[in-house]
C-alpha cells in the first residue's frame, strides 16, 4: 500500500492511500498540479509530509530503488542515448510489450530523433513497465495515442493492476478515467484533491 500525508508541494497538499492491485483515476484543470503531485510521490521534486511504501518511509530507501519502485512515466519520457535499445537494460525481455504496442523488432536501432510524440510515450511505458514496479504514476500516457494504442495501453496496465501494481492515472479524458480506474481523484485549483464518484 502507498501512503501519502500531509504531501506538500508549493500549492499542492494532499493526503490519500492506494491499495495494492488498485487504480485511481486523477483529474483537473491543467495547471493544477497533477504532474507535480505524481513526481513529488516519486521523490523526483522535493516535497514535505510522509510518503510510505508498506509503511517504509521514502526518506529511508535510497532514490534509486524508491523510483523503481515507485516509478513515475512522465507523457513527454526523457532521453539520454542516441538510439531506442540505449534506453533499456533487458531489450530481449522487452520485445513482446514492444510488439504488442505496435512497434517493429529493429526499433531499437532506431536513432532517437526521429520518433514520433506517440512512439516516444509508447516506449517510454514499455521501459517503466520492464521494472516491476509496485506502484505506476501515469502522467497521460496515452495523449498522443491513437484509438488502438490506447486500447492496448489500457488492456496492459490493467493486467498489472490485477497482479497487485497501484497504479494513479492522471488523464483528461473522463471516459478513460472511467474505463480504467475504480475510484477517482478530482484535484482543484487550489491544489487540494476531492475524491469523487465514477
């Protein structure tokens, strides 16, 4: 289980639990915070309060594993090599997630440069799932997506659902947040979020 309290970050103050095996949809207008919220969970911003995994306090596990365990996939993901493979540690491992959202076998030689807004959120989902983790902050995954991609990305997050991942899901769409999610999170202007009915 996730804990957060008290979790403050510049307008943002929040507090909330997610279960294990869970989906929270978040909403609100943008610029309310949203991806703020998601990156101060996984300890990528500095923020004040108490956020817990299984009652383990963030601030006790080193930034590495708690990122890995609490990862957070950004829409716009970050790029540090020139080609696609760079970017993962088991690219074997990852050809069938890659496959099933569409993307050809050779795509890792492919020079960073010339992916696509879609391809880019698509392998960067792929390279957060390659971890495992227990919980999966989704900042608008699927955005830049088509109809069929986001069926697909839908369909496999929630198999990770059903295996025990937490996953928070920001998105804008409100019928997504009904698909995929059993409780959702509206966050106000002012920084604060109101749990509402689906």
């Amino acid at each position: 289980m996730l804990t957060v309290q008290g979790l403050t970050r510049l307008h943002i103050s929040v507090s909330f639990e997610l279960n294990d095996g869970e989906c929270v949809g978040l909403q609100g207008p943008s610029g309310a915070g949203k991806s703020l919220l998601l990156r101060a969970i996984a300890d990528l911003d500095p923020s004040k309060g108490a956020v817990k995994l299984d009652g383990m306090l963030r601030e006790a596990v080193p930034a590495p594993h708690w990122r890995s365990q609490v990862t957070y996939v950004a829409a716009e993901p970050g790029w540090w090599g020139d080609t696609v493979r760079e970017h993962f540690t088991a690219w074997k491992q990852a050809m069938p997630l890659l496959e099933r959202l569409g993307l050809p076998p050779d795509c890792g030689t492919w020079n960073i440069r010339r992916l696509s807004t879609g391809e880019k959120q698509r392998l960067g989902l792929v390279r957060a799932l390659m971890l495992r983790s227990r919980v999966l902050l989704l900042d608008e995954p699927t955005s830049a997506l088509d109809a069929t991609s986001t069926a697909t990305v839908e369909a496999i997050v929630a198999e990770r659902v059903s295996a025990g991942t937490g996953v928070i899901w920001s998105t804008h769409d409100g019928a997504q947040a009904r698909r995929v999610a059993s409780r959702l999170f509206v966050m106000e202007s002012g920084g604060r979020i109101e749990e509402h009915s689906l």
